[in-house]
C-alpha cells in the first residue's frame, strides 16, 4: 500500500543473492501491518524503508 523513507544505497547486479530482512513493527486487526525492511548483498545493506501493506483471501 505504501513505502515510506526509502533508500536505495548500492546497485544489485545479475547473479548476485539478496537477501530481504522485514520485522513487523504493527498490526492493525488482521489485515493491515507495516514492516521495516532492509535489502543485503554480501553482508552489505543495499537498501531500507518502512513498508505498509494489507493481506488478501485467496479463495
């Protein structure tokens, strides 16, 4: 749903592994959460933001 404060610090290449941490820092119901998110390459953080986003049945 959004991404806020957002940092993009080092390019990725093709063929490098990346690796996505996410804790959960709130939960609204069932539905809603927000995460803090960062992005790491060889022990490097690439990038890092604070994500909102809402689950969907899939029925």
């Amino acid at each position: 749903m959004s991404a806020d404060g957002v940092k993009f610090r080092k390019p990725v290449f093709p063929g490098e592994t990346i690796f996505i941490h996410a804790e959960l820092t709130k939960a609204r119901g069932n539905r809603l959460a927000k995460a803090k998110c960062h992005c790491v390459v060889n022990d490097a953080i690439v990038s890092e933001g604070e994500l909102m986003f809402t689950f969907l049945d899939r029925q």
